[in-house]
C-alpha cells in the first residue's frame, strides 16, 4: 500500500458547490433576476440534461441536472447544486437576494491513491475536539464503506457551517476524480450571505479566496489537508453566533446580581445570602434526581 507521507497534490480544484437563495418578487430587477437564473439553467441543458417542468418546496418552475428555478406568489427561488454551482452562482447576485446555502470545495487529487485518508482525517478531527472545553466540542461523523468510500462529517446537521470530507471518485463514480479527495464546506443562512457576497468583493481571485477560506476552516478544527499550505490572507469575516440563553444570563448574574450580592455582604448579610444560594441550588438538584 502507498505511504501517506509519499503523496504530493498534482491538481487542486476549488469552487462553489451548491448554492440556493431566495428574492422577492416584487424587488427592483427581480424580473431579471429570474431570467438570468433561467439562463444559467438553460445552460445547464446545453450540457445534456433533460429540462422538465416540476414543483419543489412550494415553486413552480424548471429543473435540469438536478437544479431547480421558480416562482410562487411572493419570491423567486434558483438553487444550483454540483459542478454547475460554480457557473450559474454569479448569476444569482442582487443586493436584496437572500442566499439560503453556499457549499464551498477543495478537491485535491494525488499522485498516489490514498484510501484510508477519510479515516486519518477522522482520527485527526476527534483528537482536536478532545482538547477543546465541553460546550465547544462539536459533532464529528464517519461513515465508513467497504469500497474505500469513507465520508467524515465535523459539526452537527443543523449548524450554520458543517464540513464533508470524501472519496470523490468513490463517491461521483467518475474516472476523471481518481485519487481526489473531496472537502466540503456547507454555509447556511447568515454565514452563506457573508460567503457569497465576499465571493463578489473588488480586486480578489475567487478561487484562492475559496481554497483558502476551506483550508483555513479545516485547519482550525484540526484537519490539515495533506500538501496544501493554511494562510490567513483574504478570511472570509463570518457573523458571530448570537449568545445562547445560558450565555446571557451568566453574564447577567456576572453584570447584575454579583454587584448586589457584594452589597449585600458589605451590610452584613452575607449569612442570609448564603443560606438563600444553597437553598436554590439544592431544590434543584432534587428536581433533577
């Protein structure tokens, strides 16, 4: 079996994967909006596939290899998924769109075939979680086949951004992806605007913005992708995750009750103070038992 540390990457491809988003009907250029995304689609026929009449998730409208444009009452809806994401994305842009999902890919085919890198990466992921505090850790997946076609996941199903990393020739059953392996970046709602509308940003290269915004992600959850370098030039800036409940009201009783707990103490009542903590704390507890 070939050696791992003999690999060296040939060919890197890197590019947009899936994208989907919505517009208002009656937004300024909506019209247009839907006519370029009908475009995108007819070229998606020029390359063989059948364009067909269909209805997905409450638009009627037209499908070709798997991507899908229409309409109802109040939006336009376009969704792209696969090798067309990459030609048809642009056309989706408008100031009022609102980009429900952007998948983001690194594909890196090697000199060698690399069969149980899948499961390498997997091993690299759990041991970096392990290292971070409780409520850091994130949900990380492999799902392991017989044929060498290993897919690990890292971050949980409905996150805002959720990695895939597989065997694409495995995976595609295509001979041109032979010794690729495939990672895969998923942004959805907020965190896919930010994406798309950077991807539009003046005086920067799409594609090295893409390779490094995939290997920078990996990198920061301990995955390295074997012979591609990390480097924080042209970071996609993404939206800071709104604290949860827990987080507001620790910094709460941090802002607020502290202070008058401390006040409290100073006129002697430290005692009470106390008695009332535990009471609450213990009445909890026998809820929970």
């Amino acid at each position: 079996m070939p050696n791992r540390r003999d690999a060296m990457a040939e060919t890197v491809y890197s590019g947009v994967d899936w994208i989907s988003g919505t517009l208002g009907r009656d937004e300024i250029d909506g019209q247009t909006w839907l006519y370029d995304c009908l475009h995108a689609l007819e070229n998606v026929q020029r390359l063989g596939n059948t364009y067909k009449r269909r209805s997905m998730l409450g638009f009627d409208g037209w499908e070709s290899g798997g991507c899908f444009v229409g309409s109802n009452d109040t939006m336009h809806y376009a969704q792209f998924a696969g090798k067309y994401a990459n030609d048809a994305y642009t056309m989706l842009e408008h100031p009022k769109v609102h980009i429900s999902r952007i998948d983001l890919q690194v594909t890196v085919q090697y000199n060698i075939e690399l069969q149980k890198e899948g499961r390498y990466q997997y091993a690299r992921a759990i041991r970096h979680n392990k290292g971070l505090p409780a409520h850091r850790q994130r949900k990380i997946h492999l799902f392991a086949g017989s044929d060498g076609g290993d897919t690990v996941y890292v971050g949980s199903p409905s996150s805002d951004t959720r990695g895939r990393i597989y065997n694409k020739a495995i995976q595609s059953k295509d001979t041109s992806y032979e010794r690729c392996w495939r990672y895969e970046v998923v942004y959805r709602n907020e965190n896919a605007s930010s994406v798309f509308r950077y991807l539009f940003a003046p005086d920067i290269k799409v594609a090295t913005v893409i390779l490094q915004e995939v290997i920078n992600w990996y990198d920061k959850r301990g995955v390295i992708i074997l012979d591609l370098v990390s480097r924080d030039a042209n970071n996609i800036e993404l939206p800071k995750a709104p604290p949860t409940d827990v987080e507001r009201k620790l910094r709460w009783v941090k802002n607020q009750v502290i202070p008058t707990i401390r006040k409290l103490a100073e006129l002697g009542y430290a005692e009470e103070l106390m008695e009332a903590i535990a009471e609450a704390i213990a009445a909890v507890r026998n809820e929970q038992s």
